[in-house]
C-alpha cells in the first residue's frame, strides 16, 4: 500500500514533469503514453497528485538513473511494456533499500522495524 500510494504517484509526476518540460511533450501525448488521462497528468505535473515523495526520489543517484531510463523507454514511438515494468519494479525496491517510506510508515519509530526487508523478499523466495 505504501508503494502504490507514495513511490508510484511520486514517479509519474517525476517523469511527467520530464516529459513536458524537458521533452517538450504534450500533455495528452505524455497521458497516452503513461496510461493516464490528459487531467491526471495535468494533476501529476502541477503537484496536485503525488507531490509527497518526490524530492526524496530525485535525491537519489539509483533513483535518479532509473527515472531516466524509464523516461527514455516511454520517449519511445512504441515503448515496451515488458522494458517498463521492470524499471518500475526496480524502482519500489530502491525506495525500500534506501527507507523512502519510513516517514510514511506506522512502524517508522520502532527502532528495529524490519518492514522494507520483509517486503522486499515477500514473494522473492528468500
């Protein structure tokens, strides 16, 4: 839940904003290309949507290079789905590995909170 309410929206204004004013994209291409509405872009890029966490994503070098290859994969005529999701994964789990959500988590205070290491071998068959 911390991943899809905070790093995710932090990533689509991160990139957005990429695509807009770096880019010099249109909002409605850039919706078409990131599977949202031309509003919700709008929303991502002025901050109404997802502003929580960014400054903490863009202050990491791993963050910041795998940003950039998922903006470069969605700069694409064609960008390949099978390329994004992996990036998008590898993004979640930079934000666990460098405590990203430790101001958002219940279990922030606990001094040996363990949430982002169980998380990150949930499923992993570690």
């Amino acid at each position: 839940m911390l991943v899809t309410a905070h790093v995710l929206p932090a990533v689509r204004v991160i990139v957005a904003r990429n695509l807009i004013e770096i880019h010099e994209l249109k909002p409605v291409i850039v919706a078409s290309k990131m599977g949202l509405t031309p509003a919700a872009v709008t929303q991502y890029v002025s901050g109404v949507r997802g502003g929580k966490l960014v400054d903490t994503l863009q202050k990491s070098r791993k963050m910041k290079r795998i940003l950039d290859r998922l903006t470069r994969e969605l700069l694409k005529t064609q960008s390949d789905t099978y390329a994004v999701m992996p990036l998008i994964c590898e993004l979640c789990r930079i934000a666990r590995e460098e405590h990203m959500l430790c101001d958002f988590c219940d279990f922030s205070e606990a001094e040996d909170c363990d949430i982002c290491e169980r998380i990150s071998t949930h499923g992993t068959g570690r």
